[in-house]
C-alpha cells in the first residue's frame, strides 16, 4: 500500500500537470467525478485516490499515466526513442540482458533507500 508521504509527489505532479494544461480544478473535478475539494486534498497529498479516481483523474487532464507512476524519468522523448531504437538493435539474449541490468539497479537503490 502506497503512504500518504510516498503518494504525496503524484499529488503534486498532478496540480503541475493540470496547470500546466490550463485546466481550474474544478474542470478536472467534473471531469473526473469527484469533489473539488477531494481533488485539492489529493494534489496536496492529504488523500490517496483509488485507482478507478486516479484514472479518471489522469484520462481528464489528458496525460499518460506514465508521468504518474514514473515521476523520476526524465521528460526528454527523443532519448526515450534512441533507447528504444538501440534496444531493438540488440537480439532477443542481449534485451534479457539489458532487463535484467536494470532489474539489478533498480533493486539495488531499494536496499540503498532501506538502508
């Protein structure tokens, strides 16, 4: 289960993304079916949405839920295409390889954040 301080940069992501496109909270609110006053309390990372309400939040603003889920990547598409296009490059052994690398470093920043 995801805590309130672990959700709490979604929340933030969510106002900036939502600003970002323009939008008053009360559109997206509408939108979303839900209180203005939930919303708010979500963007503020005072509550935690259940999925269904985070979907209905993200499909509202009009972004991918990968800005969510994936808040540390960076936002520069054109690197995400050149990784893919050299990964496609690469034969099926050498993409397990490269899985299994950022498996491992990715596992290995959840035992050093732990730590």
């Amino acid at each position: 289960m995801v805590t309130k301080d672990e959700f709490a940069s979604c929340g933030k992501i969510i106002r900036e993304e939502r600003q970002r496109h323009g939008y008053i909270r009360e559109t997206i609110a509408e939108r979303a079916n839900i209180s203005t006053r939930y919303l708010a309390a979500i963007e503020l990372g005072e509550k935690i949405p259940k999925a269904d309400v985070l979907i209905r939040i993200i499909q509202s603003i009009g972004i991918s839920a990968d800005r969510i889920v994936y808040p540390l990547q960076p936002h520069n598409e054109v690197e995400y295409a050149r990784l893919a296009r050299l990964i496609m490059t690469c034969t099926p052994l050498e993409q397990n390889l490269i899985a299994s690398i950022i498996d491992t470093i990715i596992d290995n920043r959840n035992i050093e954040e732990k730590m």
